[in-house]
C-alpha cells in the first residue's frame, strides 16, 4: 500500500482529493474544522518535502454552478487550520487555474473551486478527469468519505499516474484500521450495530459474521429481529419485509457461533417525543401503543459485560434515539463501556454518521482508538465490497 511517505515530494506538485465537504451555517461559515484538520498531517508532509499542493473536493450537492456551495467559503478556515496562505481558484478546470498552477511555487497551496459545479465529477467523466489530472506531478487520495465512489477525482484520475498515486495519511489510516478489526483483530471481536434500519445493515451484518465473536444488535433494527421471534413490539419500528431476513441471520449466526445479543429490556414511550410517558418493559412484551426508543437498564449492563470482555470493538449506529435526551442513556453506556475497555487497552473502532456524532456529543471522540471519518466508505468496507477510490491506487 503506497503511501505519502514512499514518496518524496521536493519541487513536486501534488494534487490531492481532500474531503473538505464541511458542515457550513446560514451565514456560509464553517462550523466544524474535523476534516479540514483530518487532512492536515498529509499536506504538511508535502509541503516539508519542499512541494505544493493543489487541493480539490466537493461541497455539498450543488446542481452547476452555485455560490451557496462554493469553497471560497472555507479558505479562511483551511488557512487558519494549515497556517499557511492558501491561493484560490475560482474554477477547478481551465485556462486561468491551469496558470495558477503553474505559478505555484514549492511551499504553496491552491484550493480549486468544488468540483461538483461539473456534473462530470460524478459521472466519472475521463476528458474532466485528464484535465485535472494536468495539475499534478503526483496524485493523492486522502478523501476516505468519496473512496466508495468512482468519480472523476477519486477513482478515475489515477489512471494518468501509473506509478505516482498514492494513499494520504487519513485514508491510509482508515483503510488500516478497518483492516484491523476485520481481519488482524485481537479475539475476542465485538461489533456494535445499532441504527433505525435493519435493511441499511444486513450486508454488514452477514459480511462481518465470519469475522467477530459477538454481535450485539441495538437501536430500531433490534425490533425487527424481536419481532421475527415472536415478540410484541407495540409501535416500535420495524421492517415487516425484513422478518424473514432477520431469521436468517439469527440462523446464520447460530450455525457459526456467533453470539448475537438483542436488547432485552427497553425503554417504551406512549409517543416518539422528548416528552412522552416512558415506562422499562422487557423488549418482547412492549404494549400497543407504546414504542421501544432506547436499550432498557438490563440490556446495558448486558451489552456493558460483553464489550469489557473484548478485545477489538467495531461500532456503527446508536442504540436508541439519542438526538432525545429520554433516551440516550443506551448510547451513552455503550460509549462508556467501549471508553473503559478502550483504557484496558481493547482496540475500538467507531464509525459511521451517528454513531460519529454520539460519541462527539457526549465528548467520547478522544476516548476511542479510532473514529472513522466516512460513513458511507466504511459501510461498504464493512460489507466486504471494493472500494473505487482505494482500488485505482492499489491497481
Ligand atoms: P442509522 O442512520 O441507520 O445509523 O440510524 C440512526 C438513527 O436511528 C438515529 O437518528 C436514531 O435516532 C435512530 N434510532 C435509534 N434507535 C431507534 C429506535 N428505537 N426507534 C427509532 N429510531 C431509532
């Protein structure tokens, strides 16, 4: 796996695609610095090389060209977290950018305008593709959030780098992580898998199955499975397409030996509000008209037991509804437990959007081993598929 430091980038320019798709406020500000800052350890490298950086990403979902997603938006930021002097190009293509680049000089750093404005970028268009391969001495990915995508900057611009592509820091961590808990883990392995949907996660969960000792099944999808056995789950949310879906995994886990732990109590709510009647019942015995929004007192200390036991800890997905704070409790005890074992020296894993913005909302984010910046990408290698952007530099 090639990565920044198998190359040295003195009076090199490296065009790098960033994941600079930050959260912006109304007034077009930048709100959370994560990923510009996540990106920084691979720019410095180049620049101390004695090389310049182009750096290109998307903001956003704009169709064409639209200044609400613009980049110019973030320089300050970029700026600010790099500390050097970031030039600007208002395009990401084209004659006056092609000039700008060629001016740069080692030291320097030239954001290009999102790449989205082209509706080529997603289409992975190879003449766009070349153009902004034209930029750069040496390509990098550093943009784990876009490497489950083949775009014309993630996956098809490599090709014009046969031998100069590589992995920045960021990616090259997310891949060796992820790796780690799929296949170099320490035994005993346990993974997390909470969220709304179990149809979002069953790939996951079969994929993985082969990999870990336990699985323990939290959040909404837990009630499909409650369900699938026989359980009464009143209102709770559940996948009715997904019963039989449900079984075959228990069956499947059952024939691996593989543990699968379910909630087995639940906090049940007369309505899905802040300010519901709430009452702890067990999760097969939960009443009409009342739903299961949060893993119940005895389910946590279950769930707490396991994850103390183990080793190497995967977790995507919260195990209740925590954005209420009714209940959040479930999440927070599984933050918790994974903060204890990660001191024990277990190594812990987190990713995916929820799950991500749990831990940083109840101030765990520095306590794991590792939070994974790509929800989408990390799924996806968690369901065991190529990646695009990570195959073009592998091949
Ligand atoms: P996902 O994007 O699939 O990881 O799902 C995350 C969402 O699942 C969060 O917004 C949670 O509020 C929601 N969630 C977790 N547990 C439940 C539950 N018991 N009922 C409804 N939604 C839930």
């Amino acid at each position: 796996m090639k990565t920044i430091n198998d190359f040295n980038f003195n009076n090199k320019k490296a065009i790098i695609r960033v994941d600079f798709n930050v959260p912006l406020n109304e007034a077009l500000e930048v709100t959370d610095t994560t990923r510009i800052e996540a990106a920084k350890p691979t720019i410095s490298k180049i620049l101390a090389d004695g090389g310049s950086v182009i750096l290109m990403s998307h903001l956003g979902r704009p169709k064409g060209v639209d200044a609400k997603f613009s980049l110019k938006h973030i320089v300050s930021k970029v700026n600010e977290v790099l500390g050097v002097t970031v030039k600007f190009a208002t395009d990401c293509i084209g004659d006056e950018t092609t000039k700008m680049v060629s001016e740069l000089q080692n030291g320097e750093v030239l954001l290009l305008e999102n790449l989205r404005y082209y509706s080529e970028e997603k289409e992975g268009n190879e003449a766009f593709a070349e153009k902004l391969a034209a930029h750069g001495d040496i390509y990098v990915n550093d943009a784990f959030g876009t490497a489950h995508r083949a775009h014309a900057s993630t996956a098809i611009i490599a090709k014009h780098f046969p031998t100069t592509k590589c992995f920045g820091l960021l990616l090259a961590k997310e891949i060796e992580s992820i790796n780690n808990v799929l296949n170099n883990s320490e035994k005993p392995v346990t993974a997390i898998i909470g969220g709304a949907k179990v149809s979002s996660k069953i790939d996951v969960i079969k994929n993985i199955m082969d990999k870990v000792d336990n699985i323990i099944i939290g959040g909404g999808m837990a009630y499909t499975f409650i369900k699938a056995q026989g359980g009464s789950i009143g209102e709770s949310i559940c996948e009715d397409d997904k019963l039989e879906t449900a079984l075959e995994i228990l069956a499947m886990a059952k024939e691996k030996k593989t543990r699968i732990y379910l909630p087995v109590d639940v906090i049940a709510a007369d309505d899905f509000s802040e300010t519901a009647n709430t009452q702890i019942v067990p999760s097969n015995e939960i009443p009409d008209g009342w739903q299961g929004l949060d893993c119940g007192p005895q389910s946590n200390v279950a769930f707490s037991f396991v994850i103390a036991d183990s080793k190497t800890v995967l977790w995507n997905g919260p195990v209740g509804v925590f954005e209420m704070k009714a209940f959040r409790k479930g999440t927070i005890e599984i933050a918790n437990a994974i903060d204890e074992a990660t001191q024990g020296g277990t190594f812990s894993l987190v990713g995916g959007g929820d799950s991500v913005a749990a831990v940083k909302q109840f101030g765990f984010a520095d306590k794991v081993s590792y939070v994974s910046t790509g929800g989408g990408a990390m799924l996806e290698m968690l369901e065991g598929k190529k990646l695009p952007g990570i195959e073009a530099i592998l091949n």
